[in-house]
C-alpha cells in the first residue's frame, strides 16, 4: 500500500509529523504522520494499542510528544495544551459522553462559554442560541430547557457536538461515535456529519467499524503497533483492504475454520417468559456448538440471556442444564450450575479497573486454582498469562492495575475473565463490540477451543457476517417471539435481517 505523502504544511487543519511517544520501554507512537485536510471527514483506524488513542492525546495535549512536530492550520503548536488547543478551534467528542445529567441542555451546549447580562447568566439568550444551533445544523426542535439525563444517548451526541460548534470549531475529533447508536441515529449522525464537512470543518473518525469508515470518509489513516501503515483515499480502497492493513493477515483468516462433533445437549430451554420481554421461548445447545442470537433493539434477544444467566427472574418456562431442571435467583447460583456470561458493557461490568490483570482475570474463576481453601499462586499464574497470550492483552505485566490499560485491553480483560472459567455453557452478549478485527479474531480462535472442549456457546450479536462465519445454528428473535431459526448451509446476512426485521420467518420447531 502506498503512504500518503501529502505536503499541504499551509492549509491542513491537523499536521501531525514524526510524532515520537515512549511509556518506560514501550514505544506506543513510532515517526507517526497525520494529516487532515480542511473540509474531510479522515478515518483513524487499527488494533486495540495500534497507537490511534496516544495520538489523539497527544493532539489534544494530555501526553507529551517526545519527538516529531504538530501543527493546527498552519500554526505551531510545539507543546499542545488541552485549553490551547481548544482555542485553536479543535474540540473532542469522546465515546463516554462527559455530560452532567443534571445539566440542561442549553447550559451544557455553553458549560464555561455562557452569555451574560452584566454579572449574571443570561439564560433568555442562552436557549434561544442553543435552540437556534440545534435547528441550524440538525434541524431539531429540541426544548432547551430539557435535562440530559433525559434525552437519548443520540440527543447527547448531538449536545456534545453543538457545544463545539457553539464555539465556532475548525475540527471535530470523533471517538467511537456509533458505538451506542442504532442505525437510524447512525444514518442521521452522518447526514450531520457531511453536512459539516462541507461548511469546511476537518473532521477525524475513529471507529471500530470498517463499513462505516468507508461510508462516511474521505481518507483514512492506519495504524498498526504505534506507526502509520498508510493513508489511502476510501473511494480506491475495499474494506477487505483496510483490515489486512490493521491485522498485517488476509481478511479470509477472520473466522477461523472449525470441525468439531457435535455432543449431546446441554442447555435445554422451554417455554420461557419475561413479561413485556419475549414469550415461549425454547432452544436446545450441545456440547461442542456456537448457536448465534440476532434481533432488532427491544426485540427481548438481550433480556433472554439475562433471563438464563439470573440477571432477571422469568414469569414461566424452565432451563436444563445436563438435564437438571436449574433455577437461578441471582448470577452467582448460574456460575454454581457452571454457566458463564460475557456482558456488552464489559467496561461497566466487565472489570474492576483498581485490581490488577490476573486479579480480575481469575476472579470468576478461584474455587480452579484453591486447594483446601487456599488459593495456587503458579496454577492462577499460569493460567492467567495463558489467556494474556491468546487474547494478546497488551500490558506490561499480569500486576498492572486494569485502569491502566487501554479501553480496548480493559475489554479482552473482561473477555478473559469469563473464558478462565472452564463453565459448561457460555452466553456472550455483543463480545466483539467496541473491538478491534486483530482482538476478535483472538476471541473466536478461543471460542473455538472452547466449543471444542465440549462447551456449548449462545452467541447474541447485531454484526450478521460474524453470526454467519461463526455459528453452527442461528436464532433470530422478533418482537418477543423466536420466529426463525437457519442451519449453517442456509446462513447468509440477507436473510438473517429480513428475519430480525419481521419481512421472513422460517419453522423454527425444525431446526433448533
């Protein structure tokens, strides 16, 4: 692939050249090159500790750069701060969204900038602006009045993104920005985006998902072990060509091939209900089988699993496991009956950021490593760095405090953390969101042993190609009922939406 030599000094919005940056004896950023023109919306890509986070920070002046220089519409910036480098017109909109809930809309779009009438606040003002920005360039009435912590998580996207065009920004440094949307709110956000893009603001996209890079961007840059690999022109390049770039492997190696014997049954589930969730709900998983789960949002697919894992109690129906009828009041009694669950928001309750790797990697998993009720020291060891080694956690040691590592290892940490137990029955709900295509093709390369070890594996995932490359069976749930059910010859990612959105239904008695 050919880098990108662009020279634009004068008129980029973003130059960043040679950019050096050194933790102890990690090299994160290595002569690393970006540069985003004015006008363009340029996608960031690469693997969880590829080096798109430090460089970011580094703009944004909270890291140091140890070498290299930087530039913002042509100025010298030879040490960034984070308040000099927003008054140059460069604004972060990060994937946690940093909003008090407590705020109004308004005082949230002006937080630090507020109009005034003398010493005081002019509030009159205040949301006649925020009202008049918000119509400008999304065309919402939203009542400015209105408190954050009611507006959708699509609104706050919006609030965030007002509030940096309230102050007249030149660029828009977006983190993940989809992560949390559904494709409607993604289709509208893009709409914004473009819209932006041409009244002349630079734009910088960073995102996990490689479809959506090619959708919206004009450029892209990739990153791999902290050094630029290319910047390339999205219009010449394939998605397929992105990714070998990001995991230096063929994309054709993404799902790893599996032949495994299918064994007897291991999680029965019949007729089950939650209230308002989903109805008469039954399925059957063997040992040794990856069944995926698909639905549209409110569709009850989540509520399922936590109905099996006892985050939620159901109204009727029973769950078997090896044939014995299983009652779960609460996640511990699933963990006793050898069940294991991988939850979406692994950062929220995946992890416990103050212990260390090995402490949170094992803490599912002690009563393995105890002996007459004291804990091995070398049995946890090994298997801990184990599962560092197969899901390539980055860190300097298993002692390292989880809060230390990047959002992308905290995330393969909580992975790891459920794969240690050696359970019989594994439910993953999205475990490869928010991760890059290197950790995912780690986690279903696990995943696969795991099956091949005898468990068995409910896998519920909105990403259909992952469901089609992974699974031996998928369930697709619509409106709280289990209406079609796919064999693996009869997989593809057409016909899994058009089930999940209601258009085809298929016998699912038949096959699951």
């Amino acid at each position: 692939m050919t880098r990108d030599t662009t020279n634009s000094a004068e008129t980029a919005a973003i130059e960043m050249r040679g950019i050096d940056k050194t933790f102890g004896p990690v090299r994160a950023l290595v002569n690393a090159d970006l540069v985003v023109e004015p006008g363009t919306i340029h996608g960031l890509v690469g693997q969880n500790g590829a080096g798109k986070s430090t460089i970011i920070k580094v703009l944004a002046g909270i890291y140091k750069h140890d070498a290299g220089r930087i530039k913002v519409s042509g100025q010298d910036v030879p040490v960034p701060t984070p308040a000099g480098i927003e008054a140059l017109g460069v604004h972060f909109i990060h994937q946690d969204r940093l909003l008090s809930p407590t705020s109004t809309l308004a005082e949230a779009i002006f937080l630090r900038h507020e109009p005034k009438l003398g010493p005081f606040i002019n509030h009159t003002a205040m949301n006649r602006d925020a009202r008049a920005l918000l119509k400008r360039y999304f065309d919402l009435d939203l009542t400015p009045t209105t408190l954050i912590r009611n507006l959708t998580t699509a609104q706050q996207k919006v609030v965030q993104i007002t509030r940096a065009l309230a102050q007249s920004a030149k660029v828009l440094v977006l983190d993940e920005p989809t992560a949390a949307l559904v494709q409607r709110e993604v289709d509208s956000l893009f709409q914004v985006l473009k819209r932006l893009r041409d009244e002349g603001i630079a734009i910088i996209f960073i995102s996990h998902y490689m479809q959506e890079i090619k959708e919206i961007c004009d450029r892209v840059t990739v990153m791999r072990n902290g050094e630029v690999v290319g910047t390339v022109e999205t219009a010449h390049i394939d998605v397929d060509d992105i990714i070998a770039m990001m995991i230096d492997r063929d994309v054709d190696e993404m799902y790893p091939p599996r032949s495994i014997e299918i064994g007897k049954p291991v999680l029965e589930v019949s007729k089950l209900t939650l209230k308002d969730a989903f109805k008469n709900v039954s399925l059957t998983i063997r040992a040794g089988e990856i069944v995926g789960l698909t639905g549209l949002v409110g569709s009850g697919a989540k509520e399922l699993l936590h109905c099996l894992f006892g985050l939620k109690r159901p109204d009727a129906g029973e769950i078997r496991i090896d044939g014995e009828r299983r009652s779960f009041r609460a996640p511990n009694d699933a963990v006793h009956a050898e069940m294991a669950m991988i939850p979406e928001d692994r950062r929220a309750h995946g992890v416990a950021i103050n212990l260390s790797v090995a402490e949170n990697v094992s803490l599912a998993s002690l009563r393995r490593y105890c002996n007459k009720g004291f804990v091995s020291a070398a049995a946890e060891r090994k298997a801990v760095d184990g599962l560092i080694q197969d899901l390539s956690i980055r860190t300097p040691d298993r002692r390292t405090q989880v809060r230390n590592l990047s959002g992308g290892n905290q995330q393969k940490v909580a992975v790891a953390k459920w794969l240690s137990c050696q359970s019989k029955v594994y439910l993953l709900d999205e475990p490869t969101v928010a991760v890059d295509v290197g950790a995912k093709v780690e986690i279903y390369t696990l995943l696969n042993r795991l099956a091949a070890e005898g468990a068995a594996i409910l896998f519920n995932s909105s990403d259909l190609e992952e469901l089609v490359g992974m699974c031996d069976r998928v369930l697709v749930v619509y409106r709280g009922q289990m209406t079609s059910a796919f064999d693996k010859d009869d997989l593809d990612s057409d016909r899994l939406l058009a089930a999940a959105s209601g258009a085809a239904t298929t016998d699912v008695q038949e096959v699951a």
